[in-house]
C-alpha cells in the first residue's frame, strides 16, 4: 500500500469533519482493487468514531455501484416499464432499499386482487381509484413525490402519466394489455379499443368524443424517458444539485458533470469508469 493511500485511510477518524469529509471523497474516486478489503477489516475497529465513517464510506461506494449499474441498464435500454419505476423511486429517496419499495409494489398489488381472479379492467380500475384518490393531481416541477412510486402509494397523489403507468403495470399483473395514449397533453389508459380517462374516474369515452381526438401511443421506453426527464427538471427547478447529479449522471447523455459546483461535479459515470467501480 502507498503511503499516499495509508494518509488517506488515517484521516478517517480524525476530529476536523471536512478533512474526513475530503479524504472520504478521494478514496471513493480512486481505482485501488484494496478498497473494499481493506474496509471490510476496519468496519468491526473498536474505534467507534472510525467504525461510523467506514460504514458511510461503504453505504456511499453500494449506492454508486447500484446507480452505475442502473444508468448503465438505462443506457442500453434493458430496463423494463416495472423495473425503472422502482429504481427512478430509489435515485430520489436513496434511503429507501429496493425490497422495501417492492414490498409496498407488491402490497398495493395485492389490495387489488389475485391475478387470474375473474373481473373486468373497469373493476381493476375501479379498485385502484379507491386505493389512490387524488390520481389525477397535476404535476409540477415541486413536486417530484407526484413522480415516485413509494410517495404515490403513501400519499395517493400522481400525475396523470404516473397514473397511467401503475394503472398499465397493475392491469399487466392481472392479465390486461393496455397501451398508454396521448391526446394533447393529456393522458389515457386504452384496451380492446375502450379508451379510459383518469380525470373522469378512469370512465370509459363515449365511441363520439373518441372520434374528435387524435391520439399518439407511448412505447416503454418513451415512458421511462418521460419519467426520468420530468425527475430531472424537478430537480433543476428546485436547484437541488444532489439530485440533478445523480439524476443526470444515470439518465444524461452526458457523462462527465464536472460542470456542476463541489462535490457534485466530481463523478464520472462513464462506461469503464473506474470510480464507479470501486
């Protein structure tokens, strides 16, 4: 081991916060296979100040192998619509773990049914009104728990497209193929030729109001995109830098935001990116 690297490790426990918060910093970007080793041995140090700073270094090296992990799925296009609605929850409330909010997923699932139980989409949509009540709340950029699944099933407000979303991924678990739609910027749920409006109870639209719409359809990834960009304008519109950072780092073309100010601006999450990696 360096001696620069041992420097680095012994500042761990010292009493001055923003040196440890710097040496913190510069362990995690550096490519030392060591790392993780030699963390795993300090983690049970008797030092209890020592202790409690190599856990949060290795808290923060998980979280970014799992959202270097994620961007890289979200990159390539292998998340599914479920899949990238879970883990879009996780890049905004990053205390959460990906089984707790699967646990409440599959909870709210459950309220609606058994998959396979005989019933109509109407009734399943029935269900999920009564179960989220205000589903029709319209978004802005203040409000990013409109956005996020955890938030939404907590507090029963979702945009219209989020709504749709939990409404197509629950119609799915129950055996329903349904396809989102846009007329304008409003959005609807559509099976079987039936077109049904979240802002009217998830009713059905009169065959004569369908005729005087022109409607686009919206393939998954549109819809994970949508999601993904509207979470990130929130983030600029309230100038919160963590998210901006970790949202741009997974969902942005751009791989470098050394752009943004300390310490946001200092992580590269670049394929082959060694920082990510350790």
């Amino acid at each position: 081991m360096n001696d620069d690297f041992k420097n680095l490790l012994s500042l761990l426990d010292d009493d001055n916060e923003q040196l440890v918060g710097i040496a913190m910093a510069e362990l995690i970007s550096r490519s030392d296979a060591r790392l993780d080793r030699i963390l795993r041995t300090l983690q049970e140090s008797p030092n209890q100040k020592l202790r409690k700073r190599i856990h949060q270094l290795q808290s923060a090296i998980l979280s970014r192998r799992k959202r270097a992990l994620f961007a890289k799925e979200f990159r390539a296009g292998g998340l599914s619509l479920k899949d990238a609605v879970l883990h879009l929850h996780l890049l905004w409330f990053d205390n959460d773990t990906l089984e707790e909010i699967t646990e409440q997923w599959n909870e709210f699932l459950e309220g609606l049914g058994e998959p396979g139980e005989p019933g109509s989409l109407e009734i399943l949509l029935s269900r999920i009104r009564k179960t989220i009540q205000f589903y029709t709340a319209p978004g802005n950029p203040e409000n990013p728990e409109a956005l996020c699944l955890g938030t939404i099933l907590e507090e029963h407000t979702a945009t219209d497209f989020m709504g749709c979303i939990i409404a197509k991924l629950a119609a799915a678990h129950r055996g329903f193929e349904t396809e989102i739609l846009t007329s304008h910027s409003d959005f609807y749920l559509m099976s079987e030729g039936m077109v049904y409006d979240p802002r009217k109870d998830w009713q059905p639209i009169p065959r004569n109001e369908l005729m005087e719409k022109v409607f686009r359809r919206w393939k998954d990834p549109e819809l994970i995109s949508l999601l993904s960009y509207s979470l990130f304008t929130d983030a600029v519109a309230t100038d919160s830098f963590r998210y901006v950072h970790t949202l741009g780092c997974c969902i942005g073309k751009r791989q470098n935001l050394d752009f943004l100010p300390y310490p946001y601006g200092n992580d590269n999450l670049g394929e082959g990116s060694s920082r990510e990696e350790k």
